[in-house]
C-alpha cells in the first residue's frame, strides 16, 4: 500500500496496516483477535457490542456554508459546528495512529455515471469485511489509479468526550459534506456505515445529477420489467426482493435515473431473525465463506446459529456480496419499474394485505411512510412501535422530504407506474392478538401482481383508507384480503381503522399546505 494514503489521511507511514483483505483473510484475522468465531457453514460470527442497531439520535451533519441552506433540519439531521467535528476527526487519527487498521477501497453506484468512491478506514478486520461485503469491488486496474471522493473513518473503541466535543454520548457518526468525510465512533453496529453513505447519496443524487435516490429493494423479470419495494427496516425488502423467479437488482438502496433504476451497493444486509431454508432459502444459502453473521447465538452444544434466539437483538443481520443471491444481475442496473410495492409492517391489523393505490393515494402514502418499527432495529425499540417515515426512510434524507416525493409522483405519472401497497404485518388484530400475515400469502399477491393475474379481479374500496382490495387471488384465502373479515369483533375493528386513520390525519398536517388537492383528498376518510 503506498505511503502517500496514509499520510493524505494523517497517519503515520510506517503503522501496521492491511489493505485490501480479502474475505477468507479478514475473516481468519477476525477469529485469531478472539472477536469472532465461524459457524457450521463457514460464515463468520461477530458481536457488534452495546449497539446491535443504528442509534440516530447520535447522526450529525457538520452545518457550514454548503449545507446551512440546503438541509432539512430536523430531529434526523442534527446540527453540528465544523470546530467538534475537526477536533473529533484529529481525535481519532490520533486514537488509530501506531494501531492496526484495515483499509478498502470500494464504490457506490452500480451506474458508471454516478460513481462515488470510497474509502474505509477500520479498526477491526470484521468491519472491514463488511465494507467488502456491502460497497461495490473496484477491479485491479481500477485500484491503480483509485481516488476518493469520499472517506469513512470507523473506530468502535473510540468514545467522544460529551464534555467537550459537541456530541451529548460517546458515540456519534458525523457526516462533512464539506470535506467529504464521515466520522463513526463508539459503536461497532456495522450498519451505521452503509447508511452513513445512503444519507451522503440522498442529498447528492437528487441535488446535482436529479436522480431519485430511494430505501427501496429492486428485482426484474425476464422481460425486463422492473418491480421496486419501499419499506423502512424490517417490512420485507430483502425478503421479497429475492424471488428465484426474478433477478434481483439490490435489496435495500437505489437510484432512479431517466432510463434506469441501479444499485447504490454491491451486497446485501438481510435480517436473520427466523431464517429458515422454506420460507427464505437464497439468504439461507447466503450464509456461508465470505458471509457476516450479526448479534446471533448458538443452538448449545453446536457451532449452528439458532435463527429463532432474540437473546442479544431481534435485529439479528447477515452481510454478503450480491453474487451471494443465485439470480443476483451481474451489473445490478434494471429498466424503468412496472410495479411499485409500498412494504408497511401495520401492528395495529388494520391494512389490507394488499391494494391498489390511486396517484393521489400513492403520493399521499409514500410522503406518510406508515409502518411499525420492529424491535432491535433502532436503540430502545424493544416492541413494534407504530411510526410515520417520509419516503420510507427519513432518517437518511437530508433534503426535505418533499424533494423526493415530488420526484416521485413525476415519475410515476411519466411512465405510468401501478402503485401497491402490501401489509407484511398483522391480521385478525393487533399485535399481541392477531397473527403476522403468513410470507407465502405475501409472496402470492406480489406474484399475482407481476404476472399480472390479479389486474383481472374484481376490487372493493376499504371503507376508510379508499383503497382498492382485491376480492380474491390465486393461493390466499379470500376472507384475508379483507382485514375487517379475520377479527372477531368487527366494531373493534372499526374502532380501530379510525384510530389509525386519525394518526395519519395528524401525521400529515405538517405536510397539508406543500402538496396538490389531490394528494390531500387521499386522506383517510373518518
């Protein structure tokens, strides 16, 4: 590795530092630190420490002359001064410097003309496969002549100083749009870093090149045609997303140019939570050399993962290269979507399990962003917890969320898209009471959808939400479609469906005066 990248980042030349690891090498360092251990199949089993999920209350951006008048400050994109992230970012190379580090260099943006490359500083080996995992893999040539546009410094065991450094915990990631640097330090969850470079994607793309950048799975069929799944984490992206009847695209982040929708990563990062062959085999089979395993436990007495333990985290994880998936594209790059699949996980048993969406309706659901956090996925979220998340991700968009619905809805009307909305959480009650919707039911509407059996059956509209819900589809029992059928106390259902809808009301005031009369009247009807 030659000196120069050292000493352009601050460090010392002549530290101990390792370069482009392969997987098998970094996983066999991981295992000699005692920081890991491999399972039956071969993966690698790590521990990511106190945090097990993202921790966004601890997400800044440095607040400077490019960004005071372009960022949607809110309670996602916290404020920081220049002054504590100059100090923290000489903390840290000081913290690193004489120490191991691994170091990739890697991109984003399976599409050659947004290209942004990266390069990752770790302090451990394990966060340094992730980073191989998870960002695209630039060739040989490539690395010859490589550049950075960007730098992700990673230092688990580094704390901050609230004291002093302008953060109020000890851990923090930081992003400076400015110098084209992010700072992640005090927690080891591995996810902070590919969603610290969505977030820096999210305001570039759609800013300087409008691309619609978007928290979204994508697959394709073998006419081409394009299917996309919004959801926040938890709803069924990377579940849904490999169909061994599709080729998948990505399973969590892409853009959306004139032409295309590509893949921002080179890797997928699946929730390992009930895992099981039947109902998900090709992230099953994902679990293997090369493979990442989260937070999980052991069957005792084995080296085999037990899938079903929530001991640590229910936001168990597994990161592995895209070519991992049997029918991942090669280039993960598609055509213009066909389909679009809003994934909401409803606690409350109230949403159909699948309906069709006016624009109006569409437009208004995709700014509201309804679903229910699943626990583990965040800090302090320990139960599903009903929730509202502009465009399906909020806490990654540093522009107001009206820049990218209003993107959106252009789209969608310019090719004509079909909008669905697909509830992958609870029927015949709420959570406690109902059952979650069974994954092959899912599975089947969303099949039924893209081959385009389900456009000939007959639709009624949800007596609060207006949507339209199919009355039957080829492998769901019919009285599911509609929730209001699978409860008991069909009042309670009533009273229900106008509790959720009041909460959308509320929600959506903040945004009542910024968009057309037709968005506006997709309201819930109480």
């Amino acid at each position: 590795m030659p000196e120069s990248i050292l000493t352009s980042m601050g460090f010392p030349f002549n530290q101990p530092v390792y370069y482009q690891l392969p997987p098998e090498t970094l996983s066999r360092q991981t295992v000699q630190r005692g920081e890991g251990v491999l399972n039956d199949t071969g993966a690698l089993v790590i521990s990511t420490g106190e945090f097990t999920g993202r921790s966004p209350d601890d997400k800044f951006i440095v607040k400077d002359e490019l960004t005071a008048g372009t960022i949607d400050w809110n309670h996602f994109n916290n404020a920081i001064e220049a002054k504590y992230f100059n100090q923290l970012h000489a903390k840290m190379v000081t913290w690193l410097a004489g120490k191991e580090i691994w170091i990739r260099d890697c991109y984003a943006c399976a599409h050659p003309a947004f290209r942004v490359n990266i390069r990752v500083i770790n302090e451990n080996p394990w966060s340094n496969l992730f980073a191989y995992n998870m960002f695209l893999r630039p060739g040989e040539t490539s690395l010859e002549n490589f550049t950075p546009d960007w730098h992700v410094i990673h230092a688990p065991c580094f704390k901050a100083d609230p004291l002093t450094d302008g953060v109020p915990r000890s851990n923090f990631t930081i992003v400076n749009f400015s110098q084209k640097i992010i700072l992640i330090g005090g927690s080891g969850y591995t996810g902070e870093i590919k969603k610290g470079i969505f977030s820096v994607l999210n305001y570039l793309l759609p800013k300087d090149s409008d691309v619609l950048s978007m928290h979204c799975a994508a697959n394709a069929g073998n006419d081409g045609n394009t299917a996309i799944f919004f959801g926040l984490s938890g709803t069924g992206k990377t579940t849904l997303s490999a169909d061994p009847d599709r080729y998948l695209i990505g399973d969590d982040e892409h853009g959306w140019t004139g032409d295309t929708v590509f893949n921002f990563e080179g890797g997928c990062y699946a929730k390992t939570i009930d895992l099981n062959a039947a109902n998900e085999p090709e992230i099953f089979r994902a679990i293997r050399p090369g493979a990442m395993v989260e937070n999980v436990t052991f069957i005792e007495g084995t080296n085999r993962i037990d899938f079903a333990s929530k001991k640590i985290t229910q936001n168990t994880r597994v990161s592995y290269p895209l070519h991992f998936i049997s029918n991942a594209l090669e280039i993960s790059v598609g055509g213009i979507p066909k389909n679009i699949f809003f994934l909401t996980c409803d606690s409350y048993g109230i949403l159909p399990p699948i309906s069709k969406l006016t624009a109006g309706q569409a437009m208004y659901q995709f700014i509201s962003g309804y679903t229910a956090k699943i626990a583990g996925t965040e800090a302090g979220i320990t139960e599903p917890k009903a929730t509202f998340s502009a465009c399906f991700g909020a806490p990654f968009l540093p522009l107001h969320p009206g820049r990218y619905a209003g993107m959106l809805g252009k789209k969608m009307k310019e090719n004509k898209v079909n909008v669905w909305m697909v509830n992958t959480g609870w029927s015949g009650g709420p959570y406690g009471i109902g059952k979650r919707i069974p994954l092959n039911y899912t599975r089947a509407m969303i099949a039924a959808v893209l081959n385009e059996t389900l456009s000939a059956i007959e639709f009624i509209e949800h007596p609060v939400f207006g949507v339209l819900m199919p009355v039957s589809c080829a492998g769901v029992p019919a009285e599911i479609l509609n929730p209001k059928n699978t409860w008991v106390n069909k009042a309670n259902y009533d009273a229900k469906a106008k509790e959720l809808a009041a909460l959308f009301i509320a929600n959506f005031e903040k945004y009542k005066n910024e968009v057309g009369e037709e968005i506006v009247a997709a309201s819930p009807r109480i």
